[in-house]
C-alpha cells in the first residue's frame, strides 16, 4: 500500500484522493476550534460523526479521533464501514442525534 495515502482517524481505512473526503475540526469552529487542529476524513465518517454528537458533545468530550473511537455508536460505525471500500457511499437518514 502506498504510505502517501492518508489512513481516516475514525475507520481507520485508507482515503484514497479519488474518494470523498473532508476535513473534520477536533474541536469544531463555532465553539472556539476556527483555526485550531483539524484531521482529513472519509466524508462519510465524517457525516456520522456529526449525526451523533453535538457540537458542545464534540467540543467538550469527543474531541481526539481516540475519544471519538470509543463513542459507542461511532466504535459500531467504525466496525461496519471498516468492512467496505475505501470509496463506500450510503445514503445517511439525517441527523439522529437525540435533542
């Protein structure tokens, strides 16, 4: 495997250039996290990780792809996606995040 394609903190597959991809702010820019660390992910993992938690949730509790991992519903996620394509896509129901 080329050790120049990136490896998404969450699923922790290979993102090949070709796929979808984006960057997720750990600590996200409405609570204080404009400019700070961000990690380039599967867009789908991406799109998970914020159908579950909150931004406070992200900003307080869930901010390092390890504290992500250990999510409960994102550790499942991560289990089932694992077993897909780099390139997988899934048509995501929205948000599910109980208010």
């Amino acid at each position: 495997m080329d050790s120049d394609i990136p490896i998404c903190p969450l699923c922790l597959r290979p993102i090949p250039a070709d796929v979808p991809q984006s960057a997720h702010h750990l600590i996200p820019k409405l609570k204080g996290g404009k400019g700070g660390p961000t990690v380039l992910m599967h867009h789908i993992c991406h799109k998970e990780i914020h159908a579950t938690l909150t931004e406070s949730e992200l900003a307080r509790h869930f901010n390092t792809p390890e504290a992500l991992r250990s999510h409960p519903r994102l550790a499942r996620f991560a289990g089932w996606i694992a077993k897909r394509p780099p390139g997988f896509l899934s048509k995501s129901p929205g948000s599910r995040r109980k208010r």
